[in-house]
C-alpha cells in the first residue's frame, strides 16, 4: 500500500501518524468491567490438525452456501499466533480469492494491527463462516451452526492468548448476545478460558469517522488484557 493511502488509513481511526510503530501509548485503555463466559468446550481430538482440518473445510457441504461460494476461506495467518482474529464471513474478494479480509476493510485491519505493531503474519485471521453468504448479508443460524467445529477446531489447534471480535456479527455469534456492539466493546468476555476484546468491524470505521477514537481504545484494551495474560 502506498504510504499515503496507510496515512489516510490510520488518520481516519485517529492515530496520530507520528506513533511509533508498535508502540502502546496514547490514549488510556479501559479498564476490563466485566468478564462474560460463552461458548461451549472445544471438542476437536487429540489428533486434529491443520491439513485435516483445511482439507475438510475446503470440501465441506454442511450447508447451502457450498453451491453459491467460488471456494471456502479457511482462514490465513500464523499457526501458533496470540491473537486470533475473528470477522462474520468473506465477502467477494475473499469469496474470489479465498483469503480473509483481503477488500478495503482487510486494508485497514492491516493498518490497525500494524498500529499496535502487528503484522498480518504474526496474527490468525479468520470468520464465522467459511463461506460467502451471498450478496454479504448477515450469516443465518443454521450457517453458524454448520460452521461452528471449524473455528473451535481452529482456537483448540491455535490456542490463542486474546480473541478479537471484529464487529458485531463475530462479537454477537461467538459470546452468544444480541447486545449492541457499543454495549459489548470496552469489556474482556471469555470465549471458554480464552479473553475476547470486542472491536469495531474495519468497514464500520471506514463509514463511520467518529467511532475511530473507539476503535483504537479497544485495540489498547486487547494490548493490555494480553499483557495481563502473560504477566
Ligand atoms: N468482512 C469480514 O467480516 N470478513 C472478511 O473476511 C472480510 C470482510
């Protein structure tokens, strides 16, 4: 990406260009207030693993969208990673090309992850779903339900320190609420043992300017509930 489009990018959530890269400063995170419990025990075997698993989810017909999608989005990123990132569904670009959060929206996580001196390669980045939902809407329940081995499969292979809700749909499905994205954000929930953070959705951002201040509270709130897990 050219360095004036980044510059863009990051203006629009608020950061200050100046920001040293993987710094943690700025503005004050918030302090966890309640801790949720959601999600059942992951159940994946003792014998699990990736090549299985993608293989299955490349193949899989569990539910409709296996005749509407061009190919499945397992999911992309580093197999042993921290943070797991988790967004609603692949819209078209990643329908074509088979790669999570490949659009405009995927240009921003990028930047926002970058912010808090992240690469795309040191983070796991996947969806709800495997599977486009045609025309973006919103994933339906047996669709969730349908895809849901997949991603504990996923979290029980990676095992994550934080999970990252991106936008409501993802933050709704794994911690099973119909509360606003406003009312989830700013809190650490658990999805089993491991902490969720509930961010703003990167395409949300990109239509909605004063939600950046947000945004960016919420990727210092991810920050430090890792370093409180590590500490
Ligand atoms: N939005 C999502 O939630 N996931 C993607 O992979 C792309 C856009």
């Amino acid at each position: 990406m050219d360095n004036a489009l980044r510059l863009q990018y990051l203006e629009a959530m608020g950061i200050d260009v100046w920001l040293p890269r993987g710094s943690v400063h700025g503005e004050q995170a918030f302090s966890p207030e309640v801790i949720d419990n959601a999600g059942p025990e992951i159940t994946a075997s003792a014998t699990d693993n990736w090549d299985e698993l993608q293989a299955e989810v490349a193949g899989c017909t569990k539910c409709a969208l296996c005749k509407t999608r061009t190919q499945t989005v397992f999911g992309l990123g580093n197999k042993q990673a921290d943070w797991m990132l988790v967004g609603e569904a692949p819209g078209q670009h990643e329908d074509e090309q088979g790669l999570p959060f490949v659009g405009s929206a995927g240009l921003l996580l990028t930047e926002m992850l970058r912010a808090i001196g992240l690469t795309r390669d040191e983070v796991f980045i996947t969806n709800i779903l495997k599977c486009r939902p045609p025309n973006n809407r919103d994933p339906r329940a047996d669709e969730v339900e349908s895809c849901n081995d997949y991603l504990q499969r996923q979290l029980k292979l990676i095992q994550p320190k934080i999970i990252l809700a991106v936008g409501r749909i993802a933050a709704q499905t794994l911690l099973k609420t119909d509360m606003t994205l406003a009312r989830l954000r700013g809190k650490v929930h658990a999805y089993n043992n491991t902490p969720v953070v509930v961010v703003y959705h990167p395409a949300y951002l990109l239509r909605s300017l004063p939600e950046k201040r947000k945004a960016w509270q919420d990727l210092q709130l991810a920050i430090q509930t890792v370093k409180e897990c590590e500490g």
